[in-house]
C-alpha cells in the first residue's frame, strides 16, 4: 500500500539506523588492551627468564610497595625534585634574560655567541667530572648540571623568538613613546612568547637527563643513586620501579610544560581579539 510505504520511508528518514558497534571508534580501549597484552606477555615471559635479568610486572608492583613503605622512594623522590627546581628555575630565569638581549643587541649577541655556540656543541656529560672536581659530590653540582643541560634551548629559542617579532609592533611600540624596558615587556616578550615556550619544553626532558646523569655519577642520593644501588646489588625489581617512576616524571612534566603551553596560546589568542 502506497500509504504504508510513504510512513515506512518516513520513519527511516527521521530515525536513521545506528552506527554498528567497532572497535576502531574506541581509541582508549584499544590503548588499554595493548598495554594488558604487553604487561601479560612481560608477565609469562620474565617468570620463564633468570631474575637477575629482567623482572616481571607482579614482582615490580611489590618491590614499589616496598619502597613506599620504607619511605626511600619519596625521600630520593624529594632530593631529586629539588635540584631539578633550582636547577631548571635558574636555567628558565637565566635563559630567557639573556635570549631577549641576545635577541635585541646585535652588541650582546656578538659577545654571547661564540661562548654559546662552543658550550652548546660540548656533549654537557663530557663536563661532569670536571664540575665535580669544581662542585664537589653534593647539591650544588646538581644543579649545575641541570642548569646546563636546560640552559641552551630556552637561550637559543628566546633569541629566535625575539628576532621573528614583527618591527611593524615594535615601531607602534615606539610610536606610543614606550621605552625600551615597556617594549621588552609589552611587546617583544609577549610576541615571543610561543618559541619561548617551545625552548621550554625541550628543556624539561634535558633537564630530567641532567638530573638522572648528575646523580649517576655522584651516587650519593637521588633517584639515579637508588639506580647505582640496586643496579650493584642485582635487585631488578627495583631497579625498574625507579625507572617508571622517572619515565611518569617525565611524562608529567611534559604533559604541565604542553598544558601551560595552550593556555599561553589561548591567551594570545584572546589578547589578539579584544585588539
């Protein structure tokens, strides 16, 4: 019957058939799933391989439990949070002074330059026991070698940045009389705000490498002493809780440095439009 048919296209026209169940439109499941198969694979394989060498993931969750319970994990944890503080802080403050001059002053740039450029191209592990001859084996050497190891992206990306400002701002700038402390800070600093930040997220990770390296070789406290430790008395298990704990460390951080990054955007974007 005409009529019926009439109501039954209607109905297939307003309530359309739902899409069919598919993996594929589920990304996180499927991340979960890998990460269960490689944890189950790593389980059936380390309880088959001499513990000396490799671990498994049940025997890591509890020597994790181990360590949080003594408190070791969080002691090392804190020690080694606070030369990456000063370390990285000094390197961001330092770093981002000296980029907008550099980025500025043809005269700074020319000073700071070769020093840069020589000091950039020196693997900064190859300076480690000369500062610590300098330093000696405690906090100071610590953050020295963080502070070198995050130093030059923030340096060079700062520079960078200050030098694609538009001169098109900078002359409404000077337009407006401002003076050359109210252009840094008004107009060069905010425009290169992005590169800025793009050195800073490279200089996290170098920073956490710094860190893990000053404590490898000092191997006094800190997480990259408990690696030292453990690594010397064979214990596997610990040795791969320390480790997780700096890859999550990292990927924290990462994930702050990228967050902090889009608000910035976000702000300029807003600050572009109410312009």
């Amino acid at each position: 019957m005409p009529g019926s048919l009439d109501e039954r296209l209607v109905r297939e026209l307003s309530f359309p058939r739902e899409r069919p169940w598919s993996l594929y439109d589920h990304p996180n499941l499927i991340r979960v799933a890998s990460v269960l198969c490689f944890l189950t694979a790593w389980e059936i394989y380390g309880r088959r391989t001499d513990p000396l060498l490799l671990t498994y993931p049940t025997a890591v969750f509890w020597a994790a439990v181990q360590l949080i319970r003594s408190g070791e994990l969080f002691r090392q944890l804190l020690v080694s949070l606070a030369s990456l503080s000063v370390g990285f802080g000094a390197s961001l403050l330092l770093g981002v002074g000296l980029g907008l001059a550099a980025g500025r002053s043809r005269l700074a740039e020319a000073l700071l330059d070769p020093h840069i450029n020589a000091l950039y191209a020196t693997p900064q592990v190859a300076l480690t026991p000369l500062l610590m001859m300098w330093f000696g084996l405690g906090f100071s050497v610590k953050v020295v070698i963080v502070f070198l190891f995050a130093f030059f992206p923030i340096l060079i990306n700062t520079a960078s940045g200050v030098k694609n400002v538009s001169g098109s701002m900078v002359e409404v700038g000077r337009a407006y009389m401002a003076s050359e402390q109210q252009l840094l800070l008004k107009v060069v600093f905010p425009a290169a705000l992005p590169f800025i930040m793009a050195g800073v997220r490279l200089a996290v990770g170098r920073a956490l490498v710094g860190m893990i390296v000053a404590e490898l070789f000092t191997a006094i406290t800190g997480l990259g002493a408990m690696l030292t430790l453990y690594g010397n008395l064979f214990e596997t298990a610990k040795m791969f809780v320390v480790i997780i704990v700096l890859g999550l460390l990292g990927v924290g951080l990462i994930q702050a440095t990228q967050a902090l990054e889009r608000r910035m955007a976000r702000w300029k974007e807003t600050e572009r439009a109410v312009s």
